[in-house]
C-alpha cells in the first residue's frame, strides 16, 4: 500500500493521510449494508418501498433494486426544484464550492413519504437516472429494517464488519480536513444531523488508507455478499453498467465509484483482476478525478502485466 498526501504547494507532505469528506462513495457503503440483509435474508432485492414505509397511497412504488441502481424513475433535481438547483449550481461555481450543505436539513421522513406519496410512477424499470433521493429512501428503509435508524446501523456496520476505524457519518471537527475554493478560501466541511435522509447518499467522512483496507476486503471477497455489489444490475450508458451502489466500466473488471460535496472530491476504484486498488482524494474541486483515478488504475495494471 503506497498513499502520497500532497501539500499546497504540490509537494509529498510527511503527514498522516487526512480525513476527507467522500461524497457519493458513501452509496457503496449503504448498499453494503443492504446486500448484507439480503444475506440474511432480512429483505429482498424485489421488496416494495410500501413493505416498509406504510400508509402511501395505493398505487405502484419501486423495489430496492430499482432504488439501489438509480432506475427507480425519482427525478435526479430532488430534493431540489429546477430553480432552486440551478441557483446551487451557479452559486457553486462562481465561489468555486458550496461552503453550506443543500441537503442537509433538506429532507425528513415527512417531506420524504410526500414526495414518494406525490410522484406517480410505472411499474418498470426506468433509464438510469442518478437519484440521492432514491439512496436516501434506501437508507431510511436499511434503519427502520436494523430498528435503529440509518445513522448508528452504519457507523457499526463500518466498524465492525470492516474494521474502518477512520470511516464514519458526518464530521469531526478534530479529524476533518478542510475545503478550498479556488481562491484557496477555506469554505469548512458540509455538516449533516443524524436525522438527515440524504446522509445515506454522500454523509460519510474517511481516509485513503480506509478506503484501501475497504476495497481489499471487497476484491479478496473476504464478505461473500459484497459480489452481488459488483454485479450488473443495470445500464447506464454503452462504456457504464450499475451494481448496486458501485459503478462498472463496461468490457473490464475495473469497479469505481466518485462522489462530490462542497470543495472536495473523491474516487475509489479497482481492478477485480489486477488486484489494483486507486483512492484520489482532494479537498478541492476536481471535475476530472475520475479521469486520474481510472487513469492511475490503467497505469498500474499496464505495468503489473509487463512484468
């Protein structure tokens, strides 16, 4: 395991690796958590979202599946409106990050059973469509299912089932590093309340050496319910199939996933036949750290074949 922590000034710094907010990684680990109830058989991937939240209207709602690969048909704009996100998009990049969190506070169960409870839709299986919303419901279900709630389910669930010690929901003021904008203004962290829905889709905070130990675990299958994770259950595009929670390059056994919030981006990715395992973290806005963490992948299993 090599992990390089870069200073302002681009330079190696000879510090611990830093804790960093990792946006939408969190996913993976929320339906981690769901294929480990599937293993045991505490629900299924066909289950209704009206099996666990009661009295919706009668009518059709989407499975866990649907939910988890993002073809559930919820809109990608909720909890927001096309004014109020395009609002956050402009003020995101005229500041060069967002220093308060939009979806904290933005979503609880009321507002979420109205909006499931409003939002008529067919019973199919529709185009990929990348939805917080639908890891939100996800993650609100996986809690009422632990009858502890999402927030201390996952910190438990990382803890004990990973070993992670360096992983968990929100922020610790004495561990978290910040975000800059482009001006190099430091813009803090996004906060979250335990109560937040929307916590289940991008509230976690780790480590590179978190992510690595977590991505070891899932490539020596050392938990056998994390494959069906890595499985296609989904299209998004021709290059991109869904698993649940994980996102698949079509024609390899490269599995990644990247997240963004406020003034930091993230990426975990691997090669289930290398064995490679790349974390890019910055606490800063990298629209291309996709790019540098398949890229560094690609490198990387290019040289262990040449060997």
């Amino acid at each position: 395991m090599v992990i390089n922590v870069f200073g302002e000034n681009g330079e190696i710094a000879n510090q611990p690796p830093p804790y960093y907010e990792i946006g939408s990684i969190t996913k993976t680990f929320t339906s981690s958590l769901l294929a480990k109830y599937l293993l045991d058989g505490k629900i299924s991937l066909n289950d209704s979202i009206s099996s666990f939240i009661t009295n919706l209207p009668v009518g059709y709602y989407p499975d866990l599946k649907r939910l988890a690969t993002h073809t559930s048909g919820y809109s990608a704009l909720i909890p927001f409106n096309a004014r109020s996100f395009a609002r956050t998009v402009t003020g995101a990049l005229i500041n060069g990050g967002t220093k308060e969190n939009p979806l904290s506070g933005s979503m609880d169960f009321s507002k979420m059973k109205r909006i499931i409870s409003s939002t008529r839709l067919k019973d199919k299986t529709y185009p990929y469509n990348y939805s917080n919303f639908g890891y939100g419901i996800l993650g609100y279900i996986l809690g009422t299912v632990s009858q502890r709630g999402y927030w201390d389910t996952m910190n438990d669930f990382i803890k004990h089932e990973f070993g992670l010690k360096k992983t968990y929901l929100g922020i610790n003021p004495d561990n978290n590093i910040h975000g800059y904008n482009r001006w190099n203004r430091d813009l803090g962290n996004w906060l979250w309340n335990r109560d937040d829905i929307l916590a289940a889709a991008g509230g976690m905070s780790s480590t590179a050496d978190d992510l690595l130990k977590y991505a070891k675990v899932i490539m020596q299958e050392e938990k056998t319910y994390l494959k069906i994770c890595c499985k296609k259950h989904a299209n998004a595009s021709k290059k991109l199939d869904i698993g649940l929670g994980w996102e698949l390059q079509a024609g390899s056994k490269i599995v990644c996933k990247d997240g963004g919030t406020g003034c930091f981006t993230s990426f975990l990715g691997f090669d289930t036949n290398s064995r490679i395992a790349v974390v890019v973290l910055s606490n800063y806005i990298c629209l291309s750290i996709n790019k540098i963490g398949l890229s560094i992948i690609h490198q990387l299993s290019n040289s262990n074949n040449k060997e």
